[in-house]
C-alpha cells in the first residue's frame, strides 16, 4: 500500500506516482480517449523485493533517496489522506509534469 484516504480525493488528486500512474491507466467513462497511457516497467520481485521504494524503478520522479530507504506511511494533510512516498509534498508538481511528459 502506498497511499490512502477517501477514494475520490486519491483518483483526483493522487499523492504517490503509482497512483498518478493508474489515474492514466484505466479509461475516462465521461471522455473519448483513443490510448492509455501504461506504467513503463515491471513489478518488483516480491520475493526479493529491491531496497527502497518499490516503486523506485518505474517511478519517473524518483530520487537516490527513493532507492536507499523505504519511504514510511505517513499522513498527509488533513481528512485521512495517507501516503508513502518521499516527495508527497511535491505531489501538485509532479501530476503537472506527469500530464505533461506522458501526454
């Protein structure tokens, strides 16, 4: 798990680049959209998981830190918003870029 709260705040505003990801991932009921945009790369081994973030080596944003040491799940803001991800403060700024570099 790398992030949580209610379900509509996490879909329209993700926290974490995994969840970001899957916001582009599955279709838009309410819009026409000819392709999704998939999240490059595989899974991480579960067995022998990579140190750091798991989600390091697929995540467009990560930082040395991210490979290093697990981010912990920490709350964010207010409402029930939880995430794990080193640069959850930056969150604004990165689905920016996301939509940008990925469109």
């Amino acid at each position: 798990v790398v992030e949580t709260g209610p379900a509509a705040q996490v879909l329209e505003s993700p926290l974490h680049p995994y969840s970001m990801g899957l916001t582009h991932a599955f279709p838009d009921i309410h819009q026409r959209i000819d392709t999704l945009r998939p999240i490059e790369g595989s899974p991480p081994d579960l067995h022998s998981p990579p140190q750091g973030c798991r989600f390091a080596e697929r995540c467009p944003f990560a930082l040395g830190d991210c490979r290093r040491e697990s981010p912990p799940m920490k709350a964010h803001g207010t409402g029930g918003r939880s995430v794990a991800c080193w640069r959850a403060d930056e969150a604004s700024v990165l689905r920016l870029q996301w939509n940008l570099e990925a469109a």
